[in-house]
C-alpha cells in the first residue's frame, strides 16, 4: 500500500536572510511549502539560495543522508518541477513529414 506524497511551494514572497559564521557570509531565502502524504498537509519552512516559483516541487536527492543505518532528511532541498516540461524542445530532426 503506497501513500502519495505531494510537495506545493506556496506563493508567499520569500522573506531574503544573511547567515554569518567562521569568517564567511551566506546570503539565502526562506520560503514555505505544503508537504501532504496521504491527504494529511502539514506546512514547513525551507532555505534555498535561489527564489523557486510557486508551485510543485520535488525532493532533490541531496537532501538525503544516512546516519546510524538511518535515512534522514537533513535539509530538505527542493527542485520545481514549474516549466519542466516546457523546458523540453523538440529538435528539427524531430518533425514528422
């Protein structure tokens, strides 16, 4: 018995932050998404350096780690699946005569 899982950016304007430590700056946004796992939303903020559209998204594999035997979700990092498929253009050799 599988359960869906869902990710939805919301559309709230990211809100821009400054992390300083040991000597170096990183300047990043935080924004908010719904993660719903069958039919049960729950909201969550995450930081990304790059603003991500509105929209569905997926969870970049770096976002996984193993500690103890354990798989972990230590940062979660999201991917926008918003003009994936726009993003495929068929080439000229594709063209059907």
């Amino acid at each position: 018995m599988s359960k869906d899982m869902q990710i939805e950016v919301l559309g709230r304007p990211p809100e821009a932050a400054t992390f300083e430590g040991n000597g170096t700056v990183r300047h990043y946004f935080k924004q908010w998404a719904t993660l719903t796992v069958d039919g049960l939303p729950t909201s969550f903020e995450f930081s990304t350096d790059e603003v991500l559209p509105a929209g569905p998204a997926v969870l970049d594999p770096r976002s996984f780690s193993v500690v103890n035997g354990r798989l972990q979700v230590t940062r979660p990092r999201l991917v926008s699946l918003v003009g994936a498929a726009t993003a495929v253009k068929p080439s000229s050799a594709a063209k059907v005569a």
